[in-house]
C-alpha cells in the first residue's frame, strides 16, 4: 500500500529526491495530518514552507537577510542623524529650539506615511517592487538633503526621505520571514542588529564631520561666544554662516549615498524573486513554482515542487477551492486572475478583515498597535532629543562638543548585543518572545527614569548604554515577531499599519518633548519612560497562541 502511494505521488510530482538521490516524505496531504483543517492556500503555504526548510539557509536566504538588514540599518541611521544636525542646523539657519522639533515630525510624517502607503502596497503590487523603490526614493531625496538653505525646503525634503525609509522594517520582515526555513526564524529578531550598526555609521560619520566643520569650535567664536545665525545679527558681525558650517551638510550627503549604494545593491547585484506565497494568494501559481526553483538554482539545489504537486492538491480537496467554503486568505486563488475590478475590489475589503476576524485576533491586533505607538512613542522622544539633552548636560558638565559625539557611538554600540540577546530569546525555554519584550520594556523604561535623576559624564554614558541596550533588544523581538503572527495575504498590511500608528505618535512625541526640553531637560525622559511601560502591559495581554506558531 505504501508503494503504492509512492508511486501515485511519483507521478504527480508529490515524491521529491533528497540531494542523495533518495526519496523524500512526499509533499502531497495523503495521510498528512499537519494538513487537516487547511485551507487550499494554506497546504500550499505549507508546501512552500517545506521546499524552503529543505534548502536551510542557503545562499539565497543570506542575501536576502543581509540586504534586507541594509533596509533596516537606514531607518535608525536617519533618525539618529536628524538628531546630531539638528543643533548644528538651528546654529546656521536660526530657527528656534521649539522650531527644532518640526524637523523630526517631518521626518515622522514622511515615515508614517511611508509605513502604510508601502505596507499595504506589498500585499497589492507584490515585494518585488517595494523591496527596490522604497530605497530609491531615500537615496535620490536624502542626496539632495544637505543642498538647501530653507530650513522650509528641508522639512520638505526630510518627508520625503522619510517616505521612501518608512516602508523598509514593514517590507524587510515581510520579506525575510517569507524566505526563511522555520528553524531560523530567530533571524528576523537578529535583523534589528542592523538598526544599532546604522546609529553607529551615523554617529561615527557625524564625529568626523560635524565638530570639525562646525561654526568657529563647537559653534563657538574665537573670543568664546556663541554665534547666531547670520539673519540674527547685523551685517558686518560675525556669525554662522553656510561656508563655516558645512559639517552637518557632508553628513546629510554621505548618508544619501550610502542609500544610492543600497539600491545599488538589491537592483543591479542582486536578482530579488517575488515571494512564492504572494503569488500563490494571487493565484499564480507557475510563477511560483518558477521562483522555488530559481532559488533552488541559486542555492545549488533542485526543488522538489512542480504544478503537479500543487494540481494534485486542488484535485483531491476540489471543495476547498469552491466559492462557498474558501477563507479570505485564499484570496481566491486562481480566480483573481480573471475576476472583474469590483470583485478584486471586494476581495481586497474581505482581506483587510482578517486582521479582526476573530475576537483572539483582534484583541492581537489592538494590542500591537497600542504597544508599536507606546513603544515609537517612547524611542522617537529618546533617539531624537538624547543627542540635545546629552549636549546640554555635558555643557553643565564642561564635556567638549567632539567627546559628546565620541559618546555617542559608544553608547550606540551597545545596541548590538542587545539584540542578539533579543534573538537568543527565541529559543529560551519558558522566555520566548513574550517574556523577552516584558523583561526588555520594563528596563528600557526603567533606565529611562534613572538618567533623568542623575548628571556625571561617566553615569550619563553608563545609563545611555542601558537605555539603549534595552530598546534594541526590545525592538528585536517586537519586529521579528509581528510578520509571523499574520498570514501571507495580510502580513505585509498588518506590520504597514502597526508601523504607522507608531510612526503617528511619531510624530506628536517630539513636539512635546521640545516643548518640555524648553522648560527642563529631564521632561522628556519622563516622558518618554512612561510610554514605554505602557508597552510592557500591553505584551503581558498578548493572546500566547499567536507567539511562535507556524507560518503561513
């Protein structure tokens, strides 16, 4: 009887080969229980998921991780920047401290923008072409970012960049997770270690060029005062020009093209295949099919899926492919190919309430929400004022501008073992993700709390590299977990959305914290400490059966 089947799957292509030439566990579900209760989508996922975890981590799979990292290093290495040119902008173009907060809310506009409009259009155009656009538009806004001298055309050009970063954590764990063999899901929290590595190519570029090609020494003139901007002052008197005050400006170029080489990279380097699941939800199965083999191909395999295999199963479950018992997920499979505009439109709808289709799911979804806007709530008020409120202490403290930045990276290099303690977190009995993120908010929030209560150079560095230390661990888990919690047709969507509401507090934080800087330096660590608690309830509310589960 066991021959028999195997020769029934032989000739439908179910029974693969092993790299030995042996076969291997048929694909098909004949006898196959992980199967039971599967949609047609879902047991084609799941058959994707197979080819995937037969081929490791194969060559494919590292470029995919490491260029996805270079989507993830550029969001923190922009968010940091705006921070470190800020003061030197405010010196040069004379807008005020309160003022200064428009630049990040820019920024957070642009990014919240980006998260949603990217987000949702992954699920509609495909990964494909969001993977490349998303930092082509960083790189062309974010070269032309230090021409201007409006600080009007800034914020412009600073949303702008903000757009086109935005969409780049939704995508990359999108995109990543989909490409992945199960046993190294850990990856996805060990994409983060690109976010600290980001600060700190930021934070080292902007030690070597903003002090030194700053106004006068550390914006000071030759008998020690501060100098004002050039509209400030009347003509004739010394003050901070553009010529003398440059710093801030190379750095605004060097990252821009760090963007361009990036692109440069996923584009022209590297042949990106669209996502195997994608284009099943989108009932293109061939293409599917065509894209596991090529990364077969790649990795110096053969893949054991052909249009058989996925033929036999819509030939043994034909009721699953019915109009009246498909789930949303299926998309309706083959038939969006042919459906009319109003159908897709209809189909489209009917997706987007996967992410309330249960009350489980929906308690899920409100709850990362919550936790992403809390959490962005948080590290946008840390990440954009720490430069400033560090200036401002070392100043009490007579701590010379270039130590201040040479601080910086110290403190942000400590990002990345922490998360790679985030990442070990995965595979921790009776910790996992969730007590991860409960352990890892808790202190971000707590540190927070303490530097506002201290001011000595050594315990400033020290609580820094806590705070930081935290976060990135934080962030880790939060970002590698959110793709797997979502089915394929809706992942893309849900982490976009999560991504904007975070981005959207993004947005509000700042202007409050420039607001409380104005009045007192520890306001905004309060702040942003209490936000960050807020994220640690929301993670002991989370619905557990959703942390790990396998993905489809």
């Amino acid at each position: 009887m066991a021959d028999m089947k195997e020769k029934e799957a032989a000739a439908t292509g179910i029974l693969g080969k092993s790299p030995d030439g042996k076969p291997t566990e048929f694909h098909g579900n004949l006898n196959d229980p992980e199967m039971d209760g599967l949609t047609l989508y879902e047991k084609k996922a799941l058959l994707v998921n197979r080819e995937l975890d037969s081929h490791g981590m194969g060559k494919y799979q590292w470029y995919i991780f490491f260029l996805c990292g270079l989507g993830y290093m550029i969001d923190l290495m922009y968010a940091q920047a705006f921070g470190l040119v800020e003061p030197a902008m405010e010196q040069e173009l004379g807008f005020s401290t309160a003022d200064g907060g428009n630049l990040f809310s820019s920024f957070n506009a642009g990014l919240c923008a980006g998260a949603f409009v990217w987000g949702v259009l992954v699920d509609i155009i495909g990964r494909q072409y969001a993977f490349n656009l998303t930092v082509f538009i960083a790189s062309v806004f974010g070269l032309c970012l230090g021409a201007p001298s409006s600080y009007d055309a800034i914020l412009v050009l600073t949303a702008f960049v903000g757009f086109g970063v935005g969409g780049n954590i939704p995508i990359d764990t999108t995109i990543t997770l989909e490409f992945l063999p199960q046993n190294r899901r850990f990856l996805l929290a060990l994409l983060s270690i690109f976010q600290p590595i980001g600060v700190v190519v930021s934070s080292g570029i902007a030690y070597g060029f903003v002090p030194k090609y700053a106004c006068g020494t550390g914006g000071l003139g030759a008998d020690g005062e501060v100098l004002l901007a050039c509209n400030q002052v009347e003509a004739g008197q010394p003050c901070c020009d553009r010529a003398s005050n440059m710093g801030w400006r190379y750095l605004l170029f060097t990252l821009g093209a760090i963007c361009l080489f990036i692109f440069f990279l996923r584009f022209v380097v590297f042949r990106f295949q669209e996502s195997p699941k994608y284009l099943l939800y989108r009932g293109k199965d061939e293409k599917a099919v065509q894209v596991l083999h090529a990364i077969a191909k790649f990795n110096g395999r053969e893949s054991t899926i052909t249009m058989a295999v996925f033929d036999a199963l819509t030939d043994e479950d034909s009721s699953l492919g019915s109009n009246e018992t498909d789930k949303a997920m299926t998309g309706t499979g083959s038939r969006q190919v042919k459906a009319s505009f109003g159908e897709k439109v209809k189909t489209e709808i009917a997706r987007y309430k996967l992410l309330f289709a249960t009350p489980t799911m929906a308690r899920l979804t409100i709850l990362i929400w919550i936790t992403y806007m809390f959490d962005y709530w948080g590290f946008s008020i840390a990440g954009s004022l720490l430069p400033r409120i560090l200036l401002e202490k070392g100043r009490e403290l007579d701590v010379s501008t270039q130590t201040t930045y040479r601080n910086y990276v110290i403190i942000y290099i400590c990002g990345v073992p922490g998360v790679m303690l985030g990442a070990l977190m995965y595979s921790v009995p009776l910790v996992g993700r969730q007590w991860g993120m409960i352990i890892s908010s808790a202190l971000m929030g707590i540190s927070l709390f303490i530097f506002a209560t201290i001011n000595t150079e050594a315990s400033n560095v020290g609580i820094n590299i806590m705070e930081y230390f935290f976060q990135s661990m934080f962030n880790a888990i939060l970002y590698g977990w959110t793709p797997e919690a979502y089915p394929a047709p809706i992942r893309g969507t849900a982490c976009g959305v999560a991504s904007f509401w975070g981005r959207l507090f993004s947005i509000v934080s700042p202007l409050i914290g420039t607001h409380l800087l104005a009045k007192d330096v520890n306001g905004p660590l309060y702040l942003a400490g209490g936000g960050v608690f807020v994220c640690t309830v929301c993670i002991l509310l989370m619905p557990r059966k959703y942390l790990g589960g396998r993905s489809y």
